[in-house]
C-alpha cells in the first residue's frame, strides 16, 4: 500500500519559514532489550522489532482514561494528572483512533498515550498507512517504542516560544550506517521534547512528550508538533 501523497510545497514552507535544524548526532539508540521510560535523554528501547512501532506495546499497558464527564478526553485525563496535559491541534486530518492512560507505577501520575490514522490498529499497518502516534507524561513517559537512530534536533516554532526536538529514525542495528534523516518517510520518524514552561504552570512540572509516525513527511511531523496546545 502506498504512503500519503508527498507535497513537496508543503514541506518546503514548513522547513524554510518554521524550522531551525540543530546539530545533527548520530547516536545510536534502543540497541538494549530492558524497558525505560522515554524522559529527557532516555534510550528508546523495546524488545520488539523496529518497524512494528510503539502501538502494539503501549496497548498492552492500558488502563481505561478517567472518567470526568468532559467530551474531550485531554481535558478529562486533566482532572486526574498534576502536570499540565496538551492536546493535538493539528492532525493532518486524520482522525483520531486511540487515547488511553498509561500505568506508570503506584504513587505516579499515568502517561497519555492516543493514536491518530490507521497505522496502529492492527499494529501490523504500521509502515503501510498513514498514522501518528503522541505521548506525553512527567517526569517520564511510560513508553518503550522501537530502535532507532538520532539524526539531529530542531528548533521548532510554537506560539511564545520555539522547542528543541530530538529526532530519530526507527531502523535496525544492520542498517544503521545507511539509515538517514529520508528514511524516516518509510520507516517512521520519532520525536521527543519538553512543553515550556508557562507563568501559569502549576507545580513547575515540564511535560515531556512523544511522537512517531508512520508514512509522513519529517515537516509533517514537525507541523504536528508545532499545533500542540494546552487544555
């Protein structure tokens, strides 16, 4: 099955007007077969071969979304977590197919996990159809996606602010040596950084977060990254 129609357009606005490309590092992650938790400079680590993606794991941890009565279930999860909880606002138009709660322990606040498009379900669309996958949590996330390797980090534009956001490339140890920043329009893309903090931020808790994806464009990803708002 054929990935999304490339515009190349698009692409080139949101790479020459809204983002800065830092210094690349080419780092390789996720070779171990223990689980961690994606926080500030965590390896991506998973058992689990790397073109599956996240999706198949993290459905395995859920647990149901809490129950506030609110339609929207960011604003929901909102009511039960101490850090502050952010929405996608732009999605591509892809409808959303997931959103749960991850477990991260007894005493700790859980992880939001939710999936966009048709990649993640079943898991074995991954790679084949279109799809994003976002996390978030503090002081961690409770998510383990595939291998992959660091290609570098951006500076991206948000209102009031830009973010640094790490990006690697699902790829398998072979192929690490001819895995590039392009292959992540085939082999998924990941994406991790930190929510500024905000003068109206309670308990001074900096939200980290996650994406992958799934047959998008790097500047697709980033025009994703750079819609996220807060409930």
């Amino acid at each position: 099955m054929s990935g999304p129609r490339h515009n190349d357009d698009f692409d080139q606005k949101l790479g020459d007007s809204n983002f800065q490309r830092g210094p690349v590092a080419l780092t390789k992650v996720g070779h171990g077969q223990d689980k961690r938790p994606c926080g500030p400079g965590g390896a991506l680590t998973r058992a689990a071969a790397a073109t599956v993606g996240a999706g198949a794991l993290l459905g395995a941890l859920a647990i149901p979304a809490a129950a506030s009565g609110s339609p929207n279930p960011w604003e929901g999860a909102q009511v039960g977590l101490t850090y502050p909880v952010y929405q996608p606002k732009t999605a591509l138009a892809l409808p959303r197919s997931s959103f749960k709660l991850l477990s991260c322990g007894v005493g700790q606040d859980e992880s939001i996990f939710a999936t966009y498009g048709t990649a993640y379900d079943p898991a074995s669309n991954y790679g084949k159809t279109v799809g994003f996958s976002i996390a978030e949590g503090y002081p961690a996330i409770c998510a383990n996606p595939g291998t992959a390797k660091q290609v570098g980090i951006w500076i991206v534009g948000i209102p009031k602010g830009t973010v640094e956001v790490r990006v690697s490339v699902y790829c398998d140890p072979a192929q690490f040596q001819s895995c590039t920043t392009a292959s992540g329009a085939k082999n998924g893309y990941v994406l991790q950084w930190a929510q500024p903090y905000t003068s109206a931020q309670y308990l001074k808790k900096q939200t980290q977060m996650f994406m992958d994806t799934s047959r998008l464009t790097l500047a697709q990803a980033f025009h994703i990254v750079a819609g996220v708002r807060s409930v």
